[in-house]
C-alpha cells in the first residue's frame, strides 16, 4: 500500500457535532474520506474522539446534497443558476424592508455554520437592512447559561478550559449528559477520577453514565435545581465554606444575596427536592472542603421557564466558594453545537454585536458604524427579536420574511406545529443548507451551503478556543461556502464588500471588537489556537477572571433569587414529565448523522424510555408500542424499558420522529431569554394495541 502514500491528503479540520472542538487530520483521497486521525496538537482533544467525531462524515457525499439553488413555483421547487436565485433573492428581502420596515425581516445564523459567516449574517442584517433581528440556536439552548454569568461574573463563556475541568478537585455535573453530548471531556473527567481521585457529583433526574460513575448522585424532582443550588449556598454561609477573603476583595451584594437565602433551609430542599438532608449535607461538605471545584451545566437546567435564574444560582454558588479565577474552578456551560459559542460570539444575537456590546450602548454603536463606513444612525438601538419571538411575530403576520441559515428551526423549536403555521404565513422565506431539510419545505427559495470540510474558516468550542479549520475538498456541484454566497447576496444588495478569503472577515472584526482584537489566522494557523478576549498583541485567556471581573468596578455580583413554580407540571390528566435530549450517535435531526449505515446502525430507532415501575404498572414490555400526547399533540413511538428513568419519568430523544418531541413541548418558554421549557412538558401516557 505504500505506493498510494502520495495520492492522500492529510488536512486540519474541526469536528462538527459538540461544542467540545476537537480537531484532527481528515486524510482524504479525492472526494473519498479514508479516516480521521486525531493527533496529540489538537488543543482541546489530543488524541481524542468519538464515534461521531470519527465516523459521522458519509453525508458530505450523500447523494442527497442540494447542489443547485431552488426556486419555489407553483408549489413546487424548480433548480435556478445562482444569479437568477441571488438577484431574487435581494429583490425580495429590499423590497419587504422598504415595504413593512427593517423589524419585518428576521435572520437565523447557523450555530453549525463560520464565525466569520456568522459575523457575515448579522451585518446583512444590522447594516443592510437596518434590524437587530438576527439569532441563532443558542436561544434554544443556552442562552439562559449566559444570562445567568453575565449577571454574576461577566463574560457569556466557559470560566476557564477543558483542562480546568481535569484540574478540579471536585466536578459537579448538573442537567448534563455528558458522555453521551460531550464525550471527550467526559473521558477527560473519567481520567481524572482514576489518575487523582477527582470527586464527581451528578445532579439529574435520568441515570446516565456519568451518574453511574459519580461519588455522589442526585435526583431532585423536577424544575427545583434552584432551590437545592441556593440551599446549597446557603449551607456554605451557614457552615464556614464562604470564601469570606474572595468575597471581601471581589464580590458585590453579598449582604443582599444573603438575606435572599433565608427561605433556602435545608428543610425546605428536602421537601421540594426530594433530596434527603443528609444527602444534602453530603454534597455541600464535599464541595466545601474542596480546593477547586468545576461546575457544568447544560440543557437539563436551561430549559425551563426559570433556567437563566438557575443558571445564576448555580454560579452563585460558585461566587461564594470563590471557585473562579483559579486553576480547576468555574462555571461552564457545556455548548452543544460545535460553534454555538461562535455564533453568539461573532454577533447573531438581537441585542449584541460581536463580542457582546449591546446594540443600544451609544458609544459601541458608533464604533461599529464607524467599523462599516456608515454614519452611527444607520445602525438600530433597537433591540431585535429572537428565533423564539420571530415565530410568534410570523404567526401574527408582522413579521413578513426570515432567512435561516443551516437551523432545522422546523423541528427544533417548541410547539412544531405553531412554527409551520407560523412559516406557511410569511411572505418570503429564504433557507441556505445542505440538505432539503425540514425548514427548507417551507422555503420560497433554497440555497445550497457547504459543510465545513468543504470552506475555510474559523470555529470557537465551549472553552472559548478559536480553531481553524481548512478545506478539505472542493464543494460539491454548484454548492458554495456560505460566506460566499453572503457576500455575494449582499453586493446584490449594494453593498459590494470584496471579501475573497474569510481572513478577510476575521480581519475586519477584530480591528473592531476588543474581545477579538488580537485574532489573526496568523496566529490561528495550523494547531495553535487562541481563547478569547485575545488582546492586540496576541495574549489570550484560558482562564478568565484571574485579575478581577468582568464588570465596572471588576468585581463579581451575588444575585438575589427567588425560587418560582414550572409553568408546566405534571398533573391528573397529564401524569408524566417528559425528559427529553440527545443520543451519542445522533446531532440534531439526523440530517447529517442519518445519512450513512456506520453511525445509523449504531441507533437506527426511535424510543421513550420508561421506568421499570412503570413498566410494571402498565405492562410494557421493550417494544411496546405507546402514545405520548400533551397539551399540544400526541405521537406514537416503541418503549425501550429501563432503569435510568425512574417513576413517573420519561425520556425521549429529540433526533427521530416526523413529528418528533417537538409536537409535544409547548410556547412556554423563560421570559429573560425567550427560551422554550422543552423540559417541561406533561404528557399523558397510552399503551397501544399494535404490532
Ligand atoms: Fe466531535 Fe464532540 Fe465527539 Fe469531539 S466529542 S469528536 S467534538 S462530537
């Protein structure tokens, strides 16, 4: 086999499934991918990968690409050049700003997607047609976790890195399925147990693997995260563990946040939890004594109607046990999509530019404007609205157009039916992806995108690491780099940027935005990386908050909480609290995943797992065929039995099903961050009679 050593290329890429960022060599002959080689450069992974990470490529050459844009006509689409698409297009996006308004167009970025197309996205939206209505799938997910620093500590990001986390003394796990959504640095938190007895306690209502293997698990009810995060706090005050010196030198609101606690007795957790005092006694002593303790978080605490105000409690506690700004402490919201931290990052939010300046700070404003040679008029102070709020704007007919990038918004938002009747009511819809997803049925117009291994450009991880990634081989058909068909849109628009490398873009935002001012491909090249803020002479931050705060007077805040009731609960009609979330094999919904037998014979079914006790009660048996239905619909899938649920629980993956959960979840959603409470949906539970 020697002989074919040289027909093989070996080139850099960035995995695309989780926010964990690892990197690795794709070897590839032609179109063909031979294998993926992790390598012991690549910063966040080493030699490290899973099995989507490695396996999980066969849809880069799924005979079910688009690669040719599509118009709609008639009810059906039709293949288009791309002049013709790209001039329709402009045409119909100018026409309905000067028709209903700029706040009449709303514009989804691809968490999946560049930053620097990413950053493309929100100036389209911000500087062309004039709305801050520009989002992307961190409202779905984790835009609660970032409220809840912004609030306490300053930066929307992970507190430190990976290898913090393998630092720690003690790792708390808290709504997070971390071996199966974050594989590698479950594997990282695995080797530490074993190489210096880190201590791991597990808060979940589900029995996943990491609860197996933690020193302590728990199992509130559900929705009362925040009750045993503030009981917790307030042992620590009680008993000692304050960190009386860090809260002195660094901490505002200590005498407010403490007065707020009063109601937190350990009393009152054990009879909302469910939890017993001594085992709350347990978790606050070892997490007391530790020397350095990393907190995760993820959906399982974000997706509830308070999930930003338990973030906060969560990172409450860690402000009062002084777990920041050392090696092995943080808060760290895990981010699922690979480059969901990115895309908030790079400014696809609706009240934020790159680098998280608010849109209605007058003096950000104006440096912006100046960044894109307009007059700082020309830029909204109005704060926009999210993916959340644009759906519900389309369903009231004020929002006309919206132009989604890469987001199965179609099947990912809560109440699915509500979003397509929401869609079927818009004027113009414009989808850029590379499958004909679900999304894209209801577009006007189709534009086809490309996969990462197919563009350069840059990604950031859930530490805040910025990689890059290079083309792997050319696009597929008449596909192009997403960038690409920006620039290209928005010179159709007037607004002839030039770009011809995404440098270029990457460029431009740092010479604007502090929190990137040092971020070159220069210094990205290869495996070298760098975490943000970056400042102009190159020096990164892999642990935030050594000198201070992210704040005014660089100080912490402790927020005062109060604890509120779900807004939905089980109850006599509808017994059961449906968990739901995601399977190692799977990303999204399986457009990519399902496209190939190495990673859809892994996990070719769909299932709702359900409590042996509940077995019993009903006699389901693995296979059963059952009928979940809530407030909203009701679908049919097969019980798969087991004990990682308990009671009255179940759990039902979000990748399978046409409709999938999202039929079942409903509009209520938390009213800081307009993110759905997919976790806080009843269901009634039928057994079928059916083969
Ligand atoms: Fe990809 Fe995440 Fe797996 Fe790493 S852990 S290979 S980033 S899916």
């Amino acid at each position: 086999m020697h002989w074919r050593q040289p027909e093989i290329k070996r080139t850099k890429t960035v995995c695309t499934y989780c926010g964990v960022g690892c990197s690795f060599e794709m070897w590839t002959r032609d179109r063909h991918i031979l294998k993926v080689q992790p390598v012991a450069e690549a910063p966040a992974n080493g030699i490290s990968t899973c099995i989507k990470g490695k396996f999980a490529w066969d849809f880069v050459n799924s005979e079910k690409r688009l690669t040719m844009p599509l118009i709609r006509e008639n009810g059906r689409f039709r293949e288009a050049g791309w002049d013709e698409a790209l001039d329709l297009v402009a045409r119909r996006l100018i026409e309905t700003r000067d028709k209903y308004g700029a706040d009449s167009l709303g514009f989804i970025g691809s968490s999946k997607a560049s930053n620097e197309e990413a950053y493309l996205t929100q100036k389209i939206a911000r500087l062309i047609i004039g709305t801050n209505s520009v989002d992307n799938s961190s409202r779905y997910c984790q835009n609660p976790a970032t409220k809840g620093l912004f609030r306490t500590v300053g930066y929307g990001g992970d507190a430190g890195s990976i290898e913090d986390i393998q630092k720690a003394e003690v790792v708390v796990i808290v709504g997070s399925n971390t071996a199966e959504n974050h594989p590698v640095i479950a594997s990282r938190i695995k080797a530490a147990q074993k190489l210096h007895g880190q201590k791991v306690i597990v808060i979940d209502p589900r029995k996943h693997e990491m609860a197996e293997r933690a020193d302590i698990y728990l199992k509130p009810k559900a929705s009362t995260d925040l009750i045993l995060a503030s009981a917790l706090s307030r042992y620590m005050f009680d008993n000692g563990y304050a960190d009386q010196q860090f809260l002195d030198k660094w901490v505002n609101q200590v005498d407010e946040y403490r007065e707020s606690l009063e109601p937190f007795t350990l009393e009152f957790a054990e009879e909302k939890t469910g939890i017993s005092r001594q085992e709350l006694i347990d978790t606050a002593e070892m997490i007391g004594k530790a020397g350095s303790v990393s907190l995760l978080w993820a959906m399982g605490i974000t997706q509830h109607s308070h999930g930003s105000d338990t973030s906060t409690a969560l990172s409450n506690l860690l402000v009062v046990t002084g777990n920041y700004g050392k090696p092995g402490t943080g808060g760290y919201p895990m981010r699922g999509h690979n480059n969901v931290q990115g895309a908030s990052d790079f400014g696809c939010l609706r009240n934020m530019y790159p680098g998280y300046e608010k849109v209605t700070d007058d003096s950000a404003r104006e440096r912006w404007a100046k960044g894109w040679g307009v007059d700082k008029e020309r830029l909204s102070d109005k704060v926009g609205e999210g993916n959340f709020l644009m759906v519900q704007s389309a369903e009231k007919e004020k929002l006309k157009a919206m132009y989604v990038i890469g987001e199965e918004t179609a099947f990912s938002d809560a109440d699915s039916a509500n979003v397509h009747s929401a869609f079927e009511k818009l004027d113009f819809m414009v989808v850029q992806d590379i499958f004909m997803s679900r999304t894209a049925e209801f577009a006007d117009v189709v534009l086809p995108g490309c996969p990462s291994v197919e563009k350069e450009g840059t990604f950031v991880n859930t530490e805040r690491r910025i990689q890059r990634f290079y083309e792997v081989m050319p696009p597929l058909g008449d596909s192009r780099p997403d960038w690409c068909i920006l620039t290209d849109l928005a010179a159709r628009m007037g607004y002839d940027w030039g770009y011809t490398h995404p440098s270029q873009i990457m460029e431009e935002c740092a010479s604007i935005s502090p929190l990137f001012a040092g971020v070159t491909y220069e210094r990205l090249e290869g495996w070298k990386s760098l975490q943000w803020p970056v400042k102009a002479d190159g020096s990164d931050s892999p642990l935030l908050y050594t000198e201070g705060f992210h704040s005014e007077d660089g100080k912490a805040s402790l927020y005062p909480l109060e604890w509120k009731e779900p807004d939905e609960a089980p109850d006599e009609k509808y017994r059961f609290s449906l968990d739901n979330g995601r399977m190692l094999e799977h990303f999204q919904a399986t457009n990519q995943t399902g496209r190939g037998p190495r990673i859809w014979d892994e996990a070719p079914g769909w299932f709702v797992e359900v409590s042996p006790e509940l077995a019993a009660e009903k006699g389901i048996e693995d296979g059963t065929w059952v009928c979940l239905s809530s407030r909203r619909d009701s679908i049919e899938v097969r019980a798969l039995v087991t004990s990682r649920v308990s009671g009255d629980t179940l759990f039902l993956p979000i990748h399978q099903g046409k409709p999938g959960v999202n039929a079942l979840t409903g509009e209520h959603h938390d009213p800081d961050v307009d993110t759905p409470a997919y976790k806080e949906t009843a269901v009634n539970l039928e057994v079928l009679d059916r083969e």
